[in-house]
C-alpha cells in the first residue's frame, strides 16, 4: 500500500513541474500542531521561500497529527521536517530552519 502511494505522490509532483514550466521549488514541511518548533519552522521558511523564491515555489504545510499516512509515506522520525521534493535530488532539513544558511545549502540556493 506504501508504494501506490509513493507512485501516486511521485506522478502528483511529475504533473505539478510540467505544468510549473519545471522551474518551481516543491517543498512539504511536516509539523506537529501547534508545538513552538513547528511554529517556527513554518514562519521561517514561509519568510526563506518569500525572500528566496518568490514566485516559484509550492508549499504544503503537513501537519502529522492530522494527516498521518502522510508522515508514514514519506518515512518520517523527526519534527519539523522540510522535504524538497524537487527539484532532484530529494533533500531533507530537520529542525526549526532557523539556520538561514543551512537552509538555503539545503535547497541549493548558495
């Protein structure tokens, strides 16, 4: 059952860079409700990806408590959890993203 949904996911992003023109960042930040590291995590990357990115970037903010197949799909162990799901390769940054630096290596943005 984990693999349809990884193949369904990996044809939802397919169709989400034809239609971008491929050029848009497809970021997935997993949080747990309201916790302070998860808050802050969505603020500082919502600010990285308006500086950064402007534009040409797509968001999904995922929290695990209320969607939890999504966290066992994408094999999560920790919270906050930023994945960049395109474009390739795959990277993934744990923590509040209050690193700007770090961030943005991990995007390869610098």
């Amino acid at each position: 059952m984990a693999k349809s949904k990884k193949i369904a996911e990996t044809a939802k992003i397919e169709v989400a860079t034809e239609s971008s023109g491929g050029g848009k960042y497809i970021l997935r930040l997993f949080v747990t409700g309201i916790l302070p590291n998860s808050a802050r995590a969505v603020v500082n990357i919502k600010a990285i990806c308006e500086t950064y990115l402007k534009g040409k970037y797509e968001l999904e903010i995922i929290d695990i408590y209320q969607q939890p197949d999504l966290a066992l799909t994408e094999e999560i162990i920790a919270i906050p959890l930023l994945i960049k799901k395109f474009p390739l390769p795959e990277e993934r940054l744990i923590g509040d993203l209050s690193d700007i630096e770090k961030v943005l290596k991990g995007l390869r943005l610098n």
